[in-house]
C-alpha cells in the first residue's frame, strides 16, 4: 500500500512538472510571439540605414576609429573634452591601484570610499549647496530624487521635454503629476494654480534640453515657485561644463543657483566620468540616503570613475579657456548652419539640432555622413515627436575650427543630396 502511495505522488509531481514545463513553454511562444512583432531594426538593416551600436576602436576624442577609418566625433556628450586627457587617466589609474576596480556594494552599506566623500564635498563647494549625494548614473538620480520626495497627495510639475529618467521617476512616484507646455512659463503657472496650496509641489525640469539645444527659463521658474510655494528642482547634465563662471551650469549663469533646491548633474558628459549627483540641503539629502532605491539598492560608482571626476573637475575650474574654445566653436557652427538653411530651431548651445522631420531620410543621412568622415547621431521616436526627427550635432572644446569646416561643408552636401536644404 505504502509503494502504491510513493508511485502515485511520483506520478503526480512528474505530471505537475510536465504540466508546468509545457504552461511555460506557451507563455515562452506568447512572449517571442508578441516580441517578434517588433521588425523595425531588421527593415533598418536590411535597407543598408541602421544608424546604432557603432562600434569605435579608439578613444573617444574629436577623431575616433570606425570599422578602420578615421572620423570625426560630432556625436559625444563630453563638452568639455576631458574625456581623454591625460592627467585624468592617470588619476583614474591611481585610484584603481589604490581600491581596486569596484565597491562590491551600495553606498548604503559596504560601497562609501573615503573618495567618495572626497568628491560629495568638492561638488558641494562647486555647486554652492550644502550636501551632495553621488549615484552610479545620472538617470538613477533622477528616477531615484524624483520618485521618492513627494507623497500620494503631493504635486510634480514638469516640462513635457523633460528627460526620460525624469519619465522614469515620475512613473515610479505616487504624486499626482502635472505636464506643462515645453518651456511655456504661462503653462507652468496654470498647472501651478491647480495645485492645493497646502501641499507639497515640485517642479522639475531640464536646465538644457539634451535634444534640441535649447535652455530653460530657470528665473523665470523659481519666480514662479517662491509665488506659488513650490521646490524646484533641475536637471544640469548638459548644462554643467557649458555654462557659468567654471561651468557652474545654467542655474548659476542665471543668477539663481540659490533659489534652485536641487540641482542634478552627470559625470559622464562634461566630467568625463561616469555616475552622477544631486545637491541640495542636508534635510533633503538625509531622508534620500534612506528613501532612494536607485541609491541603496545599486553599487557605488568605481574608484577609477570617482577619481576621474574629481580630477575633471579641478581642470575645468583651473582652464576657462576650455570653456571659451567650446563657445567659440559653438557660435561659428551656429552661424554656419543659418547661412546653409537648415533647420536648427531654439538651441543656443553646443546642442545643435539639424531638423530633417523624416524617419527614413534620418538614419539615411547618419549613414552618408559617417561614409564622409562625420560621426553625429540620429535622434527620431520617442526621443523626439514623430515629425520633428533630426540629426543631432554636437561640439567638445577640444574640437578644431578646420574640423567643424568640414563637418559643415559635408553636412550641406548631404542634406542637399537628400532635398532637406
């Protein structure tokens, strides 16, 4: 009887498995069926315009290695050209043999260097705020500030341009949350009007719009605030480097930089690094370093990266010169592209829009230009809305006059190649 009991439980648990094997197997051909829907990249492919995951073989300076040949880099993030200096290499490598290549942990718990701390209080003193809190990306601070400062029956007011890890946090946040027309200062007030004066609001916004160039009304947004009782928080990642006295940001060449309670920014474009900051009060950051998930539940920022911003930190503080080449270079390609009729809408910064409002023609143009030895990227849906598709170009103080030249006479031949201009 016993043996009889053992066989069926056997076959019971062999039948469950079985069961189970093949109920997974469906959701599996649910889950690559639904996916397999998906077909844009192999059209992209197979019609020779598929623009992404270019791979360089060199380092990232104003001339890179691609698939063996030289081209110019008018598609990186680095503004102040730190990215391959010297002396910040060399701090990056003293760092690693000092602590190794990683903190096998979150700040929270076994992940804080002495470094750290070193640089939290460095930015602290750079930005003017009283406390800063590193995390491993900038999109981690943005989703991990935004989602967890304001309650279920709080406010998060934002622009409708605002970066995708702004989208990100908000998501993630119980508030109740409140769009604005793109940098329309009379929609913000409305949106603000709507707000329960007695509860907490918060907005929050790109200081420089990452796609299209151009900058916030930040003055105008704290006025706004100190009306209407609200925080304002903003987002400097391709401000900081660009703007203000020792490329302060966009906060500080406004004057407002103190009425602003938190100012985020990013090592991995100016600061030539990787991970990013948020620096405000020390009320703010207390409740963060216990509240913020993207914080606590993610590994610190290496030694090596750490290291590295601190070091293109001083150079940007100590080399105004840096800055005044990129703004030099800024204002002779602007100029450039209004003489050659394309496009460039409201930048005012090394941001530098080039509208071609075609999907097809986007990633056409991408592949020409790298075929004529210029590297810029193709920004289309959801980055941008569907129509106003562009090629997104982009300067670093350690570019040359001659190689914007030539970026400006291929980008003309190819835009008229493809009836743009």
């Amino acid at each position: 009887m016993q043996n009889n009991c053992k066989i069926l439980d056997e076959l019971i648990i062999s039948l469950t498995r079985l069961t189970t094997k093949a109920s997974l197997q469906e959701m599996n051909k649910l889950l690559q069926s639904k996916l397999a829907q998906y077909t844009a990249p192999q059209e992209a492919k197979a019609a020779g315009i598929y623009p992404y995951f270019r791979a360089i073989s060199s380092e990232q300076d104003p001339e890179v290695i691609i698939n063996g040949k030289k081209v110019l880099m008018f598609g990186s993030n680095c503004y102040s050209g730190l990215v391959n200096d010297p002396r910040i290499k060399e701090a990056a490598i003293e760092a690693t043999r000092k602590y190794g290549t990683g903190c096998a942990g979150s700040p929270f718990l076994n992940g804080t260097l002495d470094l750290h701390k070193k640089l939290e209080r460095a930015i602290a003193e750079y930005i003017g705020k009283e406390d800063v809190m590193i995390y491993s990306t900038g999109f981690e601070v943005n989703l991990g500030v935004v989602e967890c400062l304001t309650g279920p029956k709080d406010y998060i007011l934002w622009d409708e341009q605002d970066h995708a890890s702004i989208i990100e946090g908000l998501r993630a946040s119980f508030s109740k949350s409140l769009k604005y027309r793109h940098n329309d200062m009379e929609s913000l007030e409305k949106q603000l009007q709507k707000c329960d004066p007695d509860r907490v609001k918060l907005i929050v916004s790109d200081a420089v719009f990452s796609m299209e160039g151009d900058v916030a009304d930040v003055r105008r947004i704290t006025e706004l605030a100190k009306k209407y009782n609200a925080a304002v928080m903003m987002d400097e990642a391709h401000g900081i480097g660009v703007f203000g006295e020792g490329g302060r940001g966009v906060c500080h060449a406004q004057g407002v930089a103190d009425d602003v309670d938190l100012i985020m920014g990013t090592f991995s474009k100016s600061f030539a690094s990787l991970g990013g900051f948020i620096a405000t009060n020390k009320e703010i950051t207390n409740y963060l370093r216990h509240h913020s998930r993207s914080y606590i539940f993610t590994a610190s920022i290496t030694p090596a990266s750490t290291a590295a911003a601190l070091k293109a930190l001083e150079i940007m503080q100590t080399e105004p010169e840096r800055q005044k080449n990129l703004w030099d270079l800024t204002n002779f390609a602007l100029d450039g592209f209004r003489k050659m009729g394309v496009e460039i809408g409201h930048t005012s910064t090394p941001i530098i829009p080039l509208f071609v409002r075609d999907n097809f023609k986007t990633f056409a143009i991408t592949r020409d230009l790298l075929d004529e030895g210029v590297f810029v990227n193709p920004v289309v849906s959801p980055a941008v809305a569907p129509q106003d598709t562009l090629i997104r170009f982009s300067l670093m103080a350690t570019h040359t006059k001659p190689q914007v030249e030539y970026a400006l006479e291929k980008i003309e031949k190819v835009f008229k190649s493809h009836g743009v201009i």
